[in-house]
C-alpha cells in the first residue's frame, strides 16, 4: 500500500539551466576566500596561543581535528563509490561522479598529512618520537607501533593504498565516458570488494595511529569501526548534500523521482543508525566490563562540560535525524533532506571533537575551540575548491554506463 | 443512489495497466469516490487515482514502539532495581545502558507486531468471502487483468449511468456484481 506522494515533494520547483562555468569559478573563488582566512585566523589564534601557553600540541591538535573531517569526507566517498559498484541502484548513478570527485580530493589530503608528520612527537609525546622509546619488555611492541619512523612509514602506506584505488576508479569511469564500455564496469566491480577490505585494514591501523594513540594507554578494539562509520557517514551526507543542491538543475532536474529520494534518505537514516550502533557498543561495552584500564576515555568525557557536548550528540547526531529520516516528508522534500544531511555534517563535527579534544588537558583555556573551527575552516575551503575543479571537468552522469538508461527510461 | 439492495457494483475489466489508470482517473474525477481497483502487481500513480488517504498505521506503530520501549526498560529496571537488587560489579542499581540492547529489541518487537496485525485489522483481513468472487474472471486479477469496480454504496452510483460511463472508458468488459 502506497501514500499519496505529495504534490509540492522536491523536484518541481522550476527548471533552471545547467551549471555555468562562471557558477563553477565564483565556487572556487568563494571556497579559496574562505580557506584563505580560515588559515589567517587559525594562524592568529595559534599565534596567541603559544604566546600565551607555550604549547605547540593543541595547534597540531586542533589540526588533527578538521584534518580527520575532511579526510573522512574523501574516505567516505571512495567506499561509497566502491558500494556503489558492487551493489548497483539508481542512487549510486546519480551520486558517482560526486563521489569520485569527493576521493579525489585525497591527493592534496596526503600533502596536507605532512604537517601531522611534523608533528608527532610533539602530539604523541608518550611514543611519537623519532628514536623509539625503550620501555618495559610488555609495551616495547607499542612503542616501537607508535614511534614516529613507524607512523610515517605506515601512513605513506595507507596514503599508496587510497591514491591507487582513486587513481584506478578514475582513469576506468574516463575509460567508460570516452566510449570504451566494454570490461570498464566489470573491472570496477571486480576492484570494489576487495576496495572495501583495503580500506577496512588500512582505517583500522590509521584510525589507532592517528586518534587512538593520543591517549596510548587506552584501547578499544570497536574504535576504528566506529570511527569508520563516522567516515562513512561523514562522505555520504557530504556526497548527498552536493547532489541535493545540484538536483534542481540538469541533467539531475526531471530525472529524480519520489522513489530515489525515499532510497537517499533512507540510506542516510542507515548510516545513522549504524554509526549510533557502534557509538553505543563501544561505550556499552566499556560500561559493562568497567576496567580502569577501558574507564578514563569515557569519564574525560562526560564531566566539567564534556557532558553537555555528549548530551548535544546523543540528541542531534541521532535521536532528531533518526525521527525526521523515518518520515517521507522530510525523504521527498529536497530542502528538508538537505537540512538534516548538512545538519548531520556539522554533528560529525561535533563528534570528532567530542572524541579528541578531551585527550589535552585545557585547565585555564577557553577558546581552543576556535583554533578547532579555524583549521576545518581552511581545511574544508581547500576540499571544496579541489572537489569543484574535479566535479567541473566531467559530465554530471556517467552517460556510457549501461545502467543508466534504465534507471532515466523511468521518466 | 441506485435502491437495488442486491447488487454490489460494477466491475469493469482491462487490458492494460495505462488503461486501468486511465480509467480510474476518470472515474475520480467524474466524482465517483466508493470504488477499489485490482491488478496483478502494483502499479505506479494508482493509489493516488484512487485517491488514497493516509493511514492511521504509522501512528499506531509509534504507539507500538513507545510501549515496547517502556515495558522493556520497565521490566529490566524492576528485576535488578526493585525486586532484586543486587550490585554487581560497582555499578549502579539502574545500570541503564544495560538495559538499551533489550528496550530496543522490545521497541522493534513490539512496533513489528503493531505493523502487521494492525494492517490485517485495517484492511479487514482475513476475508474468506468478498462479492467479486461470484465474478469468474475476477481470479485473473492475480494473473493478467486489470479491473475497476465502482461500488453501488457509492452516492454518485446510478446502475445505467454508471455503466454508461464505464462503457465509455474502453473496458473489455462490464459486470454487474451480486451482493
């Protein structure tokens, strides 16, 4: 039994043109402007800061933080791309080349890793150094695993990983949009699966070197799973927020029906649900077993103010989306999906936050959180100007792909 | 109002799909508002032809899940709380994110449950007779018919208009159906 599909629902608003090339540049512009003073102001506070705290980690830190967004943003669309191919479906046509446009920004995020490199002794200080330190026979492993020749050889590694399999999927869709079909798609899909544990393995040890290792002594072994899903999430409501916005115009405009956005929305409550599932175990899980070992990650965490951000999370990175994403109201509706996609973007913010800053000690500081803000900023100008200039040079369909006849004959 | 208390309505039958919708939008507009139509599968458009409201289902699956929700954590709480409290391992009486894994199964359970027997209820299943069985062609509705029956409850049912009208929409054929 179907509902009435409401008339006024998304796509009839009038139709407009394609996007120009002069729509495109004043993007660019607009998103270079912004990284430009995202990076002026992240210098100013961090300026001031060291000044006034003669402490260099919470700048990396705070880089670490809006580095860890957008690399989740890429990430995310490059599993997304891979799903895509080995399931198939109407929506994954409609986001691929959003998608790829979004893991290609992964070349510029591994140039921006080397100031993380720089500083892993001073963000690391237990284990992050240049010559191993010796420790007890127990945790010689961990701190050899931590050290820094190690992350910086081991991220070199997962960077290789990521950049290659970008680097395929690109070169085989320009295959396909020259004409050559053939074995294109057949190759993609035969790549995508095992894309999909590469990435799972390469997450796993980045996720423990880069954000678990800021407090070495914790452990969980559910964390890069939860924060896979964060990327997961992360590049999916990007991808879709992207494509929200472009879906008024050709060739998206009269090719979208009611049924693709109910399928959009609902993958979105998916991954909602299954990032507060992985949030949820981890911290059931720790609750449960209440080791002092397994303790503190959680008790930093939910006292003086943490508890508040926590609350905010619980609330608006699942209860709210989780209500409005069951109703078809909010699934048909091009401006009410978008809202909560873009509202969901700025959580995985929050929860990103919520899941380093704790690690520093911030006694006596009250404005570290802006440097946070800062660095996303400028991070986040330079994603979408590369993104932009990638989305720009190819058609917005991938019109030699098989599929897509059948998914636009619905018309 | 057609007075004929032993006539059901009118079935009229299709070839195609577009034709039955076809049909059906016609009749909508003509004003008719009592009246169902059967095809083998579903087809895109047809319930809004028709008219379609919306349900009371999702609200009463909310109802569903909030008593799940509330009876589950309610049971665990008065187990480990209130009958028998017990401290196990340091933590507090109402350990409560142990009890989030069963209050949402019982909220799933119990909205599942809403969803499926309270369609049957609405739909006012199981039916073991409806008058359009006396309609022999009527069984290929499951197979490779497509039929439109305007019911004679229906204010604007008039037994030779009505059939007048349909006549007019292309039908295969037109038949009268006993109560």
């Amino acid at each position: 039994m179907s509902q009435a599909i409401t008339p006024e629902a998304s796509l009839e608003t009038p139709p407009r043109g394609e996007v120009t090339a002069a729509e495109w540049e004043r993007v660019r512009r607009i998103a270079l402007l912004v990284a430009a003073g995202g990076a002026a102001v992240f210098i100013l506070l961090g300026l001031s800061h060291w000044l006034l705290h003669r402490d260099a980690k919470q700048l990396f830190v705070s880089y670490l933080v809006g580095y860890a967004y957008w690399l989740g943003s890429a990430l995310g669309g490059l599993v997304f791309l891979m799903l895509q191919y080995v399931t198939g479906g109407a929506w994954g046509l409609f986001l691929r080349r959003i998608l790829e446009a979004s893991a290609s920004v992964i070349l510029p995020l591994a140039v921006l890793f080397i100031p993380m490199i720089i500083g892993l002794p001073i963000v690391y200080e237990e284990y992050g150094h240049w010559t191993p330190v010796p420790v007890e026979s127990k945790l010689q492993f961990k701190a050899i695993w931590l050290s820094a020749p190690a992350v910086t050889i081991k991220a070199i590694l997962y960077f290789a990983c990521w950049i290659g399999m970008v680097y395929l999927f690109r070169r085989w869709s320009r295959q396909q949009d020259e004409g050559a079909n053939g074995r294109i798609l057949d190759r993609c899909e035969t790549l995508g699966a095992p894309g999909i544990v590469i990435y799972a393995l390469t997450i796993t040890f980045a996720s423990i070197d880069w954000v678990m290792a800021l407090e070495p002594d914790w452990y969980s072994t559910i964390f890069p799973a939860m924060f896979a899903v964060g990327q997961l999430l992360n590049g999916y409501a990007f991808a879709l927020t992207v494509f929200l916005l472009l879906s008024d115009r050709p060739p998206f405009a009269g090719a979208i029906q009611p049924a693709h956005m109910r399928d959009f929305g609902s993958l979105l409550l998916a991954f909602v649900m299954f990032w507060a599932y992985m949030s949820f175990s981890q911290f059931l899980l720790i609750w449960v077993g209440n080791l002092p070992e397994e303790n503190p990650w959680y008790l930093l965490r939910s006292r003086g103010g943490w508890q508040y951000v926590v609350g905010f999370i619980a609330l608006f990175h699942f209860a709210v989306p989780f209500m409005l994403l069951l109703l078809r109201d909010i699934k048909e509706h091009r401006g009410r999906l978008l809202a909560v996609a873009a509202g969901l973007l700025v959580m995985r913010f929050i929860d990103l936050f919520w899941w380093i800053e704790p690690a520093l000690n911030h006694q006596g500081e009250y404005f570290y959180w802006l440097l946070d803000i800062a660095a996303w900023t400028a991070l986040g100008g330079l994603y979408i100007w590369w993104f932009t200039g990638q989305l720009r040079n190819r058609p917005l369909l991938p019109w030699n792909d098989p599929y897509l006849a059948e998914v636009l004959r619905h018309e | 109002m057609d007075t004929n208390p032993g006539l059901y309505g009118l079935l009229a039958e299709f070839d195609s799909p577009q034709t039955l919708l076809q049909a059906t939008r016609s009749a909508y507009e003509a004003g008719y508002r009592r009246m169902d139509a059967y095809a083998p599968f579903p087809i895109e458009g047809l319930p809004d032809a028709l008219g379609f409201h919306r349900t009371r289902m999702p609200l009463l699956i909310l109802i569903g899940g909030l008593v799940g929700a509330v009876s589950g954590f309610a049971l665990q709480y008065y187990c480990a709380a209130v009958s028998y409290p017990i401290n196990v391992g340091g933590r507090p009486l109402n350990s409560w994110p142990s009890w989030i894994p069963v209050t949402f199964e019982l909220t799933v359970l119990i909205a599942s449950l809403t969803a499926v027997f309270g369609l049957l209820a609405l739909c006012g299943l199981p039916m073991p007779y409806h008058p359009l069985f006396h309609v022999p062609r009527f069984s290929r509705a499951t197979r490779d018919a497509f039929f439109l029956c305007i019911e004679s409850t229906d204010p604007r049912f008039n037994l030779p208009a009505t059939k007048d009208f349909l006549a007019g929409l292309n039908p295969r054929e037109i038949t009268e159906v006993p109560q």
